[in-house]
C-alpha cells in the first residue's frame, strides 16, 4: 500500500465515521425533539399546579383564621365555666352557712 492508497483509505475512514456520527446525532435530536402538543400540555400542567397552589395558600389561610377564633371561643368558655364554677362555689358555701344556721335556731 503505498502513501496515496493510505490516504484516501483514512480519508474514506473518516467521512464514513463523521457519516454515522452526524447520522445518529440528527436521530438523538430527531426522538428527544419536544413537540409542541407536549409544551403545550406542560403549561396547562404549570397553570393547573399554580391553580392548586393558590387554593391550598387559601385553605391554609381559612384554616388558620377559623383555628385563631375556635380558640377564642375556647377561651371565652372556659372563662365563662370558671365564672359559673366561683359562683357554684359561693352558692353551695352560703346554702351550708343557711343551713348551719337553721339547725342552730331549730336546735335552739
């Protein structure tokens, strides 16, 4: 083989390598291309997740708002128990000071 055999030999080398490598390149980007029913249909699923997510930052916010007045009404409750509880209380001590003093005026 002499110098102008080898050269066109790598040269036909060469072109059938770039060939194939340009070949599988357009197939890569042939197969992965995104078409635009896909981009589509990800930007309704981008404006659904918004959706989602301002509805659930609107619940969290009711949420809140409804748990801050529960415990108030707790609270206001709870205050009012212990009122009714301090007058139970003075009721039942004064019904037993009545009823000490009319054993000790029927006794008498």
């Amino acid at each position: 083989m002499n110098g102008i055999e080898f050269i066109a030999a790598t040269a036909i080398i060469l072109f059938v390598a770039f060939a194939l490598g340009w070949f599988a390149n357009w197939l890569v980007h042939r197969f992965s291309r995104v078409s635009k029913a896909d981009i589509g249909e990800l930007e309704k699923m981008a404006q659904a997740l918004h959706e989602a997510e301002e509805l659930r930052d609107q619940a969290i916010t009711y949420l809140e708002q409804r748990e801050s007045e529960l415990n108030s009404h707790i609270s206001q409750t709870e205050a009012e128990l212990s009122a009714a509880m301090d007058g139970l209380r003075t009721s039942r001590h004064e019904a037993e000071e009545l009823r000490i003093y009319i054993e000790k005026t029927n006794g008498a």
